[in-house]
C-alpha cells in the first residue's frame, strides 16, 4: 500500500506531540510488509539533524512554503 503524509512539520528530530506520534505509528506501519510511507515535510523544519531522505523505511519529501 502506497500512503502519503501532508501536515506534519516532519520527522525525526522535530518536537511535538503530533510529530510523536506519527513517527511511532508510520515507523510501525512501515514495518509491517509492503508498506511505501512518504512524509511531504515543510523546508522550515528541515535541519542537519534530520536532512535525510529516509528514516526506518519511510522517505521525505521536502517542500518550500512561503514565510508567515
């Protein structure tokens, strides 16, 4: 199965409740078979600690949004 994430600031490295707990639950479906978990993160997010493309079997996507 094919399953996309929007929303999130991203992970790993991020603090947050929500960024928490999507990384448990997609790092676990990930793990389950034939599972392809994409996480389109916002750039603003996006450190030295966490520039990578992938994370225990799920790939970023990194995207621009415009400044508050």
């Amino acid at each position: 199965m094919k399953i996309g994430v929007i929303g999130t600031r991203g992970f790993p490295e991020i603090q947050g409740g929500i960024e928490t707990h999507c990384m448990e639950l997609y790092t676990r479906i990930a793990s389950l078979g034939d599972n392809e978990i994409t996480i389109y993160r916002r750039k603003p997010y996006v450190n030295s600690k966490n520039k990578n493309a992938e994370f225990k079997n799920i790939r970023f996507v990194d995207f621009h949004v415009p400044k508050e």
